[in-house]
C-alpha cells in the first residue's frame, strides 16, 4: 500500500454524523478582571476534528480546558437555566410550604376536636 492509498484509507474511516457531541454558546471565562474567553460559539459534531490556532495567550489551552471542565465558565445560556430552575425551586417549596401549613391546620383541627371530646 503506497501512502496516497493509505490515505485514502485514513480518510474513508473518518465519517463525520450529524450527531453533536460538543455544543457551546455564549461561553465565557474570567481570571480576574481579565475576559480570556469572550462569548465563544462552538459546535462539533461525531467524527468531526477541529482546530484551534491562534497566538500564545489567545485562550486555547483555556478553552480545551473549559471543554474538558477543568475549569469552571460562565455561559449565557446556562445563566437562564438557572435563573429559571431556581424560579421553578422556588415556587415549587413555597406549594410544599403551604401544604405543609394546611396539614398542620388539619392535624390541629383535629387535635383540638379530639381534646374537646375529652373535655365532655
């Protein structure tokens, strides 16, 4: 096998699917007051191989590490997420906490028969 075949053997192995293994939007990451990665979009789909060039100092390594979650990021879209679940926890334990209060209104109610039984 010469290695143009070899290559076309390479190549031939290499399918790229629809199917995304890697999704970033909005991703962000501080050291401090210095903004190394701003608003980064990236999508990569299975089999897809990429490239990330740039200067030294330009946020490579950091955002490999981000990818690899090394190192902790802000997204944009994550942000919202939060926002909303915490919206959803919220309203979710104040239900949970006026139940709660009707059951020990209920039990109380019922104590207080109980004992004017008892007072008879």
């Amino acid at each position: 096998m010469n290695a143009s075949q070899a290559k076309t053997n390479v190549k031939s192995k290499m399918k790229v699917s629809d199917e995304v293994v890697i999704e970033i939007s909005s991703m962000n990451k501080w050291f401090g007051h210095f903004h190394v990665l701003r608003d980064i979009d990236l999508i990569v789909n299975k089999g897809e191989r990429i490239v990330i060039c740039g200067p030294s100092g330009s946020g490579k390594s950091t955002l490999i590490r981000c990818i690899n979650r090394l190192e902790d990021y802000e997204l944009l879209s994550k942000k919202i997420d939060e926002i909303k679940n915490n919206k959803e926890l919220e309203e979710r334990k104040q239900i949970e906490f006026s139940e709660k209060i009707d059951e020990l209104n209920q039990e109380t109610d019922t104590l207080l028969e109980e004992i004017d039984k008892w007072q008879t």
